[in-house]
C-alpha cells in the first residue's frame, strides 16, 4: 500500500466527442507532465532543472465496440474514423476529463488490435490531447 501518494487509475465514464456518444462506456486514463529542461553542469553530480510550464494532458480511452450485426460494429467504427479524420479541435464531454477543465482535445492516433473469435466486438484505443482556443492579437 502506498501512503500519501495518488495511484492513477483509468476509470469508466460516460463519452461523447463531437457530439458521438460511446453506447458502452470506456476506461478513460489522464495523464499529465511538466515541461523541465534538464542542463548537466560539469562537476555536479545529476542536473540542474527549469520548469518551463505544463504539458498538454494526454487522455488515452479504451473503448469497446459492440453491434447486434457486423454492419453495426462497422458503422460505429466508420464514425471514430470519420472524426479522427478531423483535423480541428473536438469538443469532448467527459466527467473524468471535466475534472482537469478539459473540454476540447485534439484526436492524436488511435490503435486497432485483432479481436479474434468476436465478430460482432472491436477494441480500440484512442489518444487525444488537450486543446485550448487562445486569442492571439496580430500585430
């Protein structure tokens, strides 16, 4: 057991990007980091560090696709796909990713592992990023 330390773990939340809520719910995993940028300096044992300000937040979903049909399964797919090809920031509606203010993400890559002996099932992980809209004036 670890004391006074935050063990992260994925949990299942409701989903919907861009409007396309998962019919089952994912295992939704955030992550966050800082951005340091390490200098060695000759006769000091380690480096010395700068923090630069926050990474984006990676948002990895597991998701399960399930249809009473193939076609069902594949229709569900084409429309990830269609919004992976997306090349804008996305809306995402999340109680676990509200909790870091996220609500914009940009759709990273995603994988699509065989699933054998379930025709009717497709697993897929998908990696997002945060997004914010920023207001930069054109001088």
């Amino acid at each position: 057991m670890v004391s006074g330390g935050i063990i992260p773990q994925p949990a299942v939340s409701p989903l919907a990007i861009n409007g396309f809520v998962f019919p089952i719910e994912p295992l939704v995993d955030v992550r966050g980091g800082k951005n340091i940028v390490k200098t060695t300096v000759p006769g000091l044992d380690g480096t010395v560090k700068e923090f630069l300000g926050f990474d984006d937040y990676v948002i990895m979903v597991n998701v399960i696709i399930e249809g009473a049909t193939r076609s069902d399964v594949l229709a569900q797919l084409e429309a990830v796909i269609k919004i992976w090809k997306i090349e804008e920031s996305l809306v995402i509606l999340c109680p676990k990713t509200a909790e870091y203010g996220i609500d914009r993400v940009v759709f990273e890559s995603f994988d699509h592992p065989e699933t054998e002996g379930m025709p009717s099932t497709e697993r897929l992980t998908l990696r997002f990023v945060s997004d914010k809209e920023y207001d930069f004036e054109v001088i």
